[in-house]
C-alpha cells in the first residue's frame, strides 16, 4: 500500500505524475490506493480527473468504486 506522502504542489513538487503511474500497474490494491491519494491530494486536477473517469472501466470492482467516490469528491 502507498504509505509515503509526499509534499505539497505548493513547495514545488507535482504529485499527479507519479500517482498516475501506480494507476497503471497490474495490482488492484496500489490502484486503489492511489485513487484514493489522488482524492485526497490533488481533487480538481484536470489530469487526475480523466484518469479517475477511465478508471470507472477498471476490470476490478473496487476500482471502479473507489473512482467513482474520487470523482464525488471531484465535484464538491
């Protein structure tokens, strides 16, 4: 599980990038987990955001789920 939290966008680190990159690997639990960073660290991303909507078509239904509660939070 992703236990690293990284700094803020304000002191100059990009966290979208890399949590991108663990959206992309074969494991469901790191998939969730980074959703649920991307949710919590970077909500109104536009980049996080179409990765969260193509998420919603993840083979695994935690996946899906944790996408669209991400997306949820997106819109508040």
């Amino acid at each position: 599980m992703l236990k690293y939290v990284a700094p803020n966008k304000a002191e100059g680190f990009d966290p979208v990038p890399t949590l991108l990159t663990h959206l992309e690997t074969g494991n469901e639990v790191i998939r969730t987990d980074a959703i649920r960073a991307i949710a919590a660290r970077v909500p109104g991303d536009d980049r996080a955001r179409e990765a969260l909507l193509a998420a919603l078509l993840d083979q695994d239904p935690d996946v899906r789920s944790d996408a669209m509660d991400a997306l949820v939070h997106f819109a508040r």
